[in-house]
C-alpha cells in the first residue's frame, strides 16, 4: 500500500511539474488568468462591504465573522478548482471524443489520470486570499491560532476541498449514463456559492439540502464554527472529515461503477 502511494504522489509532482512549466511557458496569459481571478474575488469583498455599509449585522454575523468565513470558503474552492480542470470537459473530451480509451490503457487509476492531467494553477490566487482574509479578520476578531488551531485549520480546509471534489466526481461520473457535452456539474457548481454564507440566514430546507442532499456547507459552513467560537454548530465542526471520507467513497464507487459500463466510441 505504501509503495502504492509512493508511486502515485511521485506520478502527481510529474503531472504537476510538467503542466506548471507548459503553462509558465506563456508566463503573460497565465498571469492575466491570475488578474482576473483575483478581481473576481474582489467583486466577492466589495458584495459584502455593500451590504454591510447598511446593516450593521446579518442574522447576528457581523461584518468580520462574515470576512472569515468567505476567506476560509475561498480555500476548499481554491483547491477544488486547482484539481476540477477536467471534469468540467469530461463528457465532451474523454467520452464523445473517445480519449478515454487511452487513459484506461494505462496501469493507473483512470479516475487519477483524469484528475491531475491539468491543472488550473491560476486558482492558486483564491487560497492565497483566502489566508490573507482569514488572518486579517482573525485578527480583527481577536482570535487566536494555536498549534493545534492552525492543524485543524489546515486539515479542516483539506477535508472542505476533498468534499467538492468527491461532490463532483460523483457528478461527472454520470457521464457515462447521460451522454451529453455539458453534464450536470454546472447548474450544481451555482450552489456553491450559498455555503460561503451562514446558514442562519435561509429557510430551513435550503440548510437541509446544503447540509445533507449536496454537503457543501460542511465544506465551508461548518469548518468555521469552532474558529468563530459558534457552539451551536460544534458537532457539525467534528464531522466535516468524516463527511469528507463517505462523500469520497461513494463518488469513486459510482465512478468505478461508471466506468465499468464504459463503450469506447470506436474512433
């Protein structure tokens, strides 16, 4: 097993290098991606600053504590969207264009290959101003890291980035049954964005299928409740891992699943 993950993380640094030295190739286009992230999540601030110029509170989250928790949302995307390149043109270019013929004749894991034969490096940008969000607001709020507190965090944000992930694996996964160039990934990635706020503030059935239909707020919600001293949330805070390794386990099964009803094209 261990020679397995030996194996498998040395194929992710080739991967990885070998796609971050083709991409700095044209050093100009990857930083105006960069650019343009970054305004992107700019607009995202200046949204909460609008709102916040005229309540002094929202549903008791002060204008910090929402800060934080946008900051901290940033980083699970940030690491989603660095490892998710290819599962937005799975259907259309593994499937319809018949290339995935060539990755199942490889002795890796077709689900692998997918996965880190690009990269969206540009991304990086979100969790850089994630961090730099989370300790501006920290610091705002008089919260305090320990050792064991920027652990979790890290762990935590981990585990947040693992739940998108497995979330849209098991989405792209259905490929294999609807064939179709765009799939059903992007209508749920717009619910996305409703994890980066306090459930507080919607009805309870938004926070039930947020919570345990499509998990997104254990990916972004709940990672921040122990940090942002929120007890009512404490129990959901020690379950994010745990959704994380169920999520993961049965977006790969139905990939294999997916997988071993695959028909090659024939081109």
């Amino acid at each position: 097993m261990m020679l397995g993950l030996r194996r498998h993380a040395r194929l992710l640094w080739l991967y990885f290098k070998q796609y971050a030295k083709a991409r700095l190739e044209y050093r100009a286009d990857f930083f105006s991606a960069v650019i343009a992230s970054f305004l992107g999540t700019a607009a995202s601030f200046a949204f909460l600053l609008i709102v916040f110029s005229r309540v002094p509170a929202l549903k008791g989250w002060k204008f910090e504590e929402m800060v934080f928790l946008y900051g901290f949302s940033l980083i699970p995307v940030g690491i989603f969207n660095v490892f998710s390149w290819n599962l937005w043109m799975f259907a259309d270019r593994y499937l319809i264009e018949g290339r995935f013929d060539r990755v199942l004749l490889r002795p890796v894991s077709s689900m692998f290959q997918v996965l880190f034969e690009s990269f969206r490096l540009e991304s990086l940008e979100s969790i850089v101003t994630g961090l730099v969000a989370v300790v501006w607001s920290a610091t705002r709020l008089g919260i305090r890291f320990s050792a064991v507190d920027v652990v979790l965090f890290a762990v935590w944000a981990t585990s947040g980035g693992v739940i998108y992930l497995a979330i849209f694996i098991g989405l792209t996964a259905t490929s294999f049954w609807i064939e179709d160039r765009i799939g059903v990934s992007p209508p749920v990635f717009n619910l996305m964005q409703f994890g980066r706020y306090p459930l507080t503030i919607y009805d309870s059935w938004v926070r039930f299928a947020l919570s345990f239909v499509i998990p997104f707020a254990f990916a972004s919600f709940y990672p921040t409740a122990r940090f942002l001293h929120r007890p009512e949330f404490g129990a959901y805070f020690w379950a994010v891992p745990f959704v994380a390794a169920v999520s993961l386990s049965i977006s790969l099964l139905l990939w294999k699943t997916g997988v071993a009803r695959y028909h090659s094209t024939g081109s």
